[in-house]
C-alpha cells in the first residue's frame, strides 16, 4: 500500500469526523443543563433517539472488527458472540428496561437503593460499577490504540492518549447530550457502511449465497470445520459459559441501563429497546455475513499477515472491494470504515465515561458522603472531576498494558455483570424477602468468583497466560460465567433467607408494595425536566 499519497486522505477524513462530533458536542453543551441535563440529557430524549443511541453503545468495535475477524477466519464460532448480545437485549426488553425506568434516577445503583435503603448496599454496588467500567474501558483503549496505529500510523500510545483526551472532551463538556448524539451519528454512520459494503460483496458473487458460502469455505484454514463449531472455541463448557456472560451480563452493565434514565416514561423505555433491538439484530447478521465474505474475498492468510487476531479483516475487504491497494476508491473505501470504526471506540468510551461519573458524583459523594445533602452544581463538578480522574487512571493503565492481549477483559466485564451486578438487580425488583445483606453477600460473591477464577484461569496462567506463563492454569475456563453467576445468584438468595428477622418484615414488606406499585405503575417515577 502506498501510504504517503493516501495516508493523507485518511488523515481528512479522520480530522473532518473529530471536528463534526466537537461541534455536536458544543451545540450538545447547551442543553446539558443541571445534573438531569449533564448525567440523563434531562429525560428529554425520544425512544427512536434512544434506541439508536443504545444500539450505538452494542455496536462496539469488539463487533465490528472483532467479530468480522473471527468469523472470517473461524467461521460458525464467531457467531456466538453476537448471538449472546442480542439474546441479551431480549432479556433487557422483556424484563429489565421498564422496571429500572421506573425505579432509578441515575445510576443502577438507584434500583436496588429504592428498596434497600442501608448505605453498605449503595457502596458495594457503585464500587462493583466502578469496577465493571474499568475493565470495559481498558479493553476499548488498548483496541483504540491498537486502531489508530493501524488507520493513521501513529504509535499506539499516541493513539491511546487521543482517544483518552477526545471522550474526556465530549463528556466534560457536553455530557450525556453530547455522549448520545456522538452514538446517534456514530449508529446511523456504522449501520449504513456494513450495509453497504455487504451489497458491494454480495454483487461480487452476483448475489449467489451459495456460491459464496462456497468459496468461503473452501478458502478457510480449517475448511472441514468452518461451517461446524470447534474450529476457535475447542472447550465447548468454555463457549457455554462464554454465552451465559454475554446474554445476562448485557443487562447488569452500567452504561448500557443508565441509558434508560434518558428517556421521559417507561413507555419510552421500552421503545427504545424496541428500536434498538431491530438496529441490532440487522446490524449483527450483516456483520456475521461480512466475515464470510471477508474469507471469500480476501481469504484467511491475508487477513492473518495484517494482524494475528483478524481484526483487519473488515479494513481489507474494504479496500479489495473499492479496487484494491493503491486504487483512489479502496483508499476511500478504507479511510471511511477505517474512521467509522474509530468512531465506534469514542462513542462507546463517552458512554462509560458518563455512567462512572454518575456513579461516583451520585451514588458516592451525593448519597455516601453528603447523605443526599448536596447542591446539584456540587454534583455535577463532582461529576466532572470524576470523569477527568477515571480517564487519567484508565490511560495510564491502558499504556501498561497495551502489549497484552486484553481481548479477555470484555468477557470479564460482561462476567463481572452477570455475576455481581444482575443477581441483585433481580432479587431487589422481584423478589419480596429480599434484604440488605443478601445484596453485598451477591456482590461480593458474584465480584470475588469471577476476578478469582480468571487470575487463576488460563487468561492469566499457562502458555497463552498474561503473566504466570511456566505454571499450570488452576481454573480450566477461561470464561468464568458457569461458575461465577451460580455464586451471585445463590450468595444473594442463601444469605438473605439466612439474616431474614420476623421483627423487620413489616417494614421490608411495606418498602417492597411502594416499590412494586412505582416498577408496575410510574407512580412516583422521575420526570424529565424542562427548560
């Protein structure tokens, strides 16, 4: 490839996408007013407005490029990624979304707080938030680094520090405004490109699946097995456990149900999670399908001689199919993924961003620290500091790291969800004998399980380990979901029934009606403000 005449192009195109989302994000700054405006968008966003906002949040580079890659490459078991991420918004729909609009006001935590109102409890969910946002934002930076080396030619910790300096723009200034335009535009952006080059694929088999299908296969590294499961998941209890994460863990990340407290009713809610799960599930079939035709068309060893982990495969198709390297249209075909897929990682990181600043400014300072006793301005400074503090601190980490294979930590940011978050998101909605310490015992099982076993697990120990290379992993999964959200689950239930008093079931049985008649009803539900 010809980088110095085209390198430019690409550098255009990526200038002229971070000045249009520092613009939304000045215009977004107007209206994120007060800490409804700065943490929620003040309840004013539409469903349709939402719901492209949360697919945005779904649409993450981990699928765009990951998945592509891992189908292209291993074909039947990349899918079971993306369908452990839609199975898990139908739970978010069916079960989840009205409630928690109902019952929050900015946080998750706000949830469980409604009905268990013992300060322990709102620290050991915040910090469990915390954690999971961490973890989650860690993973995108190191992508984000490893991207932007590839897109613009920089160096990887160039790349990082840009990402870290833009989503810390865009959330200190314009809050979750901004942070939801960004994933509108971003949304509408990714969801038109795979279409897109999806046609062009399809027309280059003249729109014969078979034949497709056909010359995937035959191009495989693996050809017997590409159209079977083994070929990348070898440990099928490993690839269960994997999809047990993925499915319950979608519901307990902070980022994604704070996008809930956006919108002005429940009915809203629910649409959003309507619209989004219509974006999605076309979104994830379309890039499933692009990973074949990336073996088709480009073929496994060329994707490979990019990067090892096939996160180039959707970059080179692109180019193969506007005409090859050093061809005007596949340069431009390729700048344009190339940025939507930068944008992919900012709008993501925004929308973490913001939810950890509310779970520190709300859920620590607000209601920890000032027992609920504390200005609006104060929160939304606070609000701010946080966001400035948590970027510094996941940079910083992300540069350690960048080297490592981190690909594991979405699994155990999604594991961290299942396990220490959704027990207690559940058990506090729908269960009556629930208690206070039933909600830290799930957290604190859910949390040490699933950290525990993957320091222990082969992600960390053993040849393919981060750290402990020369000794035997003592944990044989790398994913820890089949174990872990069991413990949540049966930590929270067993110690609730356990510290159950006759002497406080008047008021926990009263506290559990209000509850109920708000989830079922909106009585009493936070209203979106107006300015």
């Amino acid at each position: 490839m010809n980088e110095s005449s085209f390198g430019g192009l690409r550098l255009v195109v990526f200038v002229a996408f971070i000045a249009l989302s520092l613009a939304l994000t000045a215009w977004a700054s107007r209206r994120a007013r007060g800490s409804a405006g700065f943490f929620v968008a003040g309840r004013n966003l539409s469903g349709l407005q939402n719901g492209l906002a949360i697919s945005g949040d779904f649409m993450s580079a981990a699928s765009f490029l990951g998945v592509t890659g891992l189908v292209a490459l291993y074909g039947f078991d990349g899918l079971v990624y993306q369908v452990g991420f839609i199975a898990g918004w139908l739970l978010i729909m069916l079960v989840v979304a009205e409630p928690v609009r109902n019952c929050g006001k900015y946080t998750l935590s706000d949830v469980v707080a409604l009905r268990l109102s013992g300060r322990p409890v709102r620290a050991a969910t915040a910090g469990v938030s915390l954690l999971i946002a961490l973890v989650y934002l860690l993973a995108q930076l190191v992508g984000a680094g490893a991207l932007a080396a590839l897109l613009l030619q920089v160096g990887a910790n160039t790349a990082i520090l840009l990402v870290g300096v833009l989503m810390m723009a865009y959330v200190l200034l314009g809050g979750m405004v901004a942070a939801t335009y960004v994933q509108i535009v971003k949304a509408v952006l990714v969801w038109t490109a795979a279409v897109g080059l999806l046609v062009l694929s399809l027309a280059h088999f003249s729109f014969d699946f078979g034949a497709l299908f056909g010359k995937a296969r035959d191009a495989a590294l693996h050809p017997t097995r590409y159209l079977m499961p083994g070929a990348y998941f070898r440990n099928p209890v490993d690839t269960l456990s994997l999809a047990l994460a993925l499915v319950l863990g979608t519901a307990g990340l902070p980022h994604v149900m704070t996008r809930f407290y956006t919108v002005p009713s429940a009915v809203a809610a629910r649409q959003s999670a309507r619209v989004a799960l219509g974006v999605m599930t076309t979104f994830a079939v379309v890039v499933c399908l692009l990973g074949f035709c990336a073996s088709a068309i480009v073929g496994p060893d060329a994707i490979l001689a990019e990067s090892p982990s096939g996160n180039s495969a959707i970059m080179l198709l692109a180019l193969s199919l506007g005409g090859g390297a050093g061809s005007i249209g596949g340069e431009l075909l390729l700048a344009g993924v190339s940025v939507i897929a930068f944008a992919t990682i900012l709008a993501v990181v925004a929308g973490i961003m913001i939810s950890s600043a509310a779970t520190v400014a709300h859920d620590i300072f607000g209601t920890l620290v000032f027992r609920g006793d504390m200005p609006e301005r104060r929160q939304v400074a606070i609000g701010r500091m946080a966001t400035a503090t948590l970027a510094a601190v996941a940079v910083g980490i992300a540069l350690l790291v960048k080297s490592l294979n981190v690909a594991f930590l979405v699994g155990l940011a999604f594991s961290l969800a299942a396990s220490a978050n959704l027990p207690v998101i559940l058990l506090s909605l729908f269960w009556r004998r629930f208690n206070d310490a039933g909600a830290i015992a799930g957290v604190v099982a859910g949390t040490v399980t699933s950290v525990g076993l993957v320091l222990v697990g082969p992600a960390v120990m053993g040849p393919n380990g981060l750290l402990a290379t020369s000794l035997k992993p003592l944990f044989p999964l790398a994913n820890p979901g089949i174990v872990s959200i069991p413990c949540g689950f049966a930590a929270a239930w067993l110690v609730a029934l356990l510290t159950d008093r006759n002497s406080e079931r008047h008021t926990r049985d009263a506290n559990f009606d209000a509850q109920q008649l708000r989830m079922l009803s909106g009585y009493g539900a936070e209203q979106a403000s107006h300015h």
